[in-house]
C-alpha cells in the first residue's frame, strides 16, 4: 500500500465499502430464517407420517414457486429482447432518415 493508504488504516480514518457487509449480513439473516422454520417443522409434536407429508408438501411448494420465477424471469428475459429489438430498429430506421441529412452537410 502506499504511504496516504497506510497512514489512513493506522489512524483509523478508512473505511471500507458496505456492500459485502450488507450481502454478508442478508445471507446470514436468510440462512438464520431457513434454520429456524426448519427446527419449528422438526420439533413440532406430530407423529412421523404427518412430518413426512408435512416436509413433502412444503419441498412441492417450493418448487412450484421456483418454477414460477423462473418461468417470470424468463418472461421478463423475453420482454427485455423485444424492447431491445424494437429500439435497434429504431435506431436503424432513425439512422435511415437522417443519413442523407448528413451526406449534405457533409458534402
């Protein structure tokens, strides 16, 4: 590091970004979210068949809802393409309109 940088970490003036700080912090808290309904599922009072059909029915629903975001970001994928499409031909037919413009103030 050179000199400034130091003299900034030894007199406790730097600071560093706070994104990795909040992704950490949000992974965590979705990890702590995931433990806990997972411990409030097993230490529920049910026999082991309900349990069974319990977790089943929650790992499906996951799933579905997986699929559906999935299925809405590709439509989403699929809007933006369009968009994209539609401005390139924009563009061109701008480009078009204007280009003989340019041959006479060029020419």
């Amino acid at each position: 590091m050179s000199d400034d940088a130091n003299e900034l970490v030894n007199e406790g003036e730097y600071e560093s970004s706070g994104r990795n700080t909040v992704a950490i912090g949000l992974a965590i808290l979705l990890i702590g979210f995931a433990a806990g309904a997972i411990a409030a599922a097993l230490l529920t009072p049910k026999t082991g068949k309900q349990m069974r059909r319990e977790l089943k029915r929650k790992a499906d629903d996951l799933r579905d809802r997986v699929e559906d975001w999935s299925e809405q970001a590709g439509n989403w994928a699929e809007k933006g393409s369009d968009l994209a499409n539609k401005a390139s031909e924009w563009a061109d037919a701008a480009k078009e309109k204007v280009a003989p413009l340019a041959k006479k103030i060029r020419g």
